[in-house]
C-alpha cells in the first residue's frame, strides 16, 4: 500500500544510521541514502522533546535541496536518551559507556526520536517518546556488553536490539523501534499524509 500511495515519490534518508535504513527498508519503502553531516549542537535551555526535534530539523534544513526535483521527500531524524533532564548522547570511550549504563541501571528513562519530513514545498515535524526501564545490571553485564558490542555510535551507550536488551530490560512503554532510532508506525502515517 505505501508503494503504491507514494509511487512516483523520491524518497531520501539522510542519516548514516544502519538501523534506520534496516528499519525503512522494513516499512518496504524504496528509498536512497545521502548522508547528512552536521554537527549535534542545541541551544541551552531546551526540553528534551525540543531537542530531538530541534536535531531533526537541523539535519533537513542543512540539506541541498537545489539538487533535487519536486516530488522528493527528505526524511531526518535524531534520538535522544534522556534520564530526567539529563540528556546522555553517544558514549566517548569505555570509561563512559560504563558510567552511562550503571547511571541507567535498576531506573526508567525515556527514548525520545524526532523525525523530520521535508520536501521543497513543505516540511512536517513530529516526535515519539519512549520508556525504557533497566533491570539492574551488574559490572560484569555491563562490561561483557561494551566489550563485545562496541555501542559507541549510540545514544545512552546501548541499542535495544542486542544482548543488553535480551537481559536487561524489564519492560517498555511505548515504541520499540522508536528505541532503535526510527519509529516505523508513526513514520508510516505522517508519510502517507505528507
């Protein structure tokens, strides 16, 4: 059905993002991948909500749409992990991966994408949150975790979809593949809208 509405349709995903383009590629769009490359930076002073959505549009507006015809849609999007009102993004090196999932252990946090859709005539924005509650894990998890996953390209230092989220979450509110950085339901419906 989504083939057939957006037949005729460019359909463009700038993000870099393997569980993005695994997850559109689910949905069963034809799409491409021009990689967007800005530098994740938010005024002070925004709720979390604003900030993924702010990153969102970041991302669609440094775009070149000069190159591109009338029917294309751009799809950005940016994930955040927050645990209250602090916002913990893309761990730097083991040492805090480490800090990131024993700050996360045994509590509830939210996962919070913004998705940005943009064509040359238009731009829609919406946002899914999400919440992710953690058993309490221990050194030993944590440690196996990073040593045989590497999660630094992830916000909050883990993806969902590997070993950690086998073991260590008791329960979800919300999308789960909001968690992996697309929400596929939501981006379903605002597209056949857009």
């Amino acid at each position: 059905m989504i083939k057939k509405r957006l037949s005729g349709r460019r359909i463009i995903l700038a993000s870099q993002s393997p569980r993005r383009q695994y997850l559109l590629k689910e949905l069963g769009l034809d799409f491409e991948i021009i990689g967007s490359s800005v530098k994740e930076v938010y005024p002070e002073g925004l709720q979390p909500k604003e900030i993924a959505i702010y990153l969102a549009e970041l991302k669609a507006c440094n775009f070149d749409f000069s190159r591109l015809d009338e029917q294309a849609i751009v799809i950005t999007a940016d994930t955040i992990v927050c645990l209250g009102d602090e916002i913990l993004g893309k761990p730097a090196g083991y040492g805090e991966a480490v800090a990131m999932l024993q700050k996360l252990s045994g509590r509830k946090h939210d996962v919070i994408t913004g998705v940005c859709l943009k064509s040359k005539r238009k731009k829609h924005i919406f946002h899914v949150l999400s919440s992710v509650y953690f058993k309490e894990l221990s050194l030993e998890e944590i440690e196996y975790y990073i040593d045989n996953f590497q999660p630094f390209d992830k916000a909050g230092g883990y993806g969902i979809q590997e070993w950690i989220g086998y073991v260590g979450i008791d329960k979800i509110e919300g999308s789960f593949f909001n968690i992996m950085g697309l929400p596929v339901k939501e981006l379903y419906e605002e597209l056949l809208k857009f």
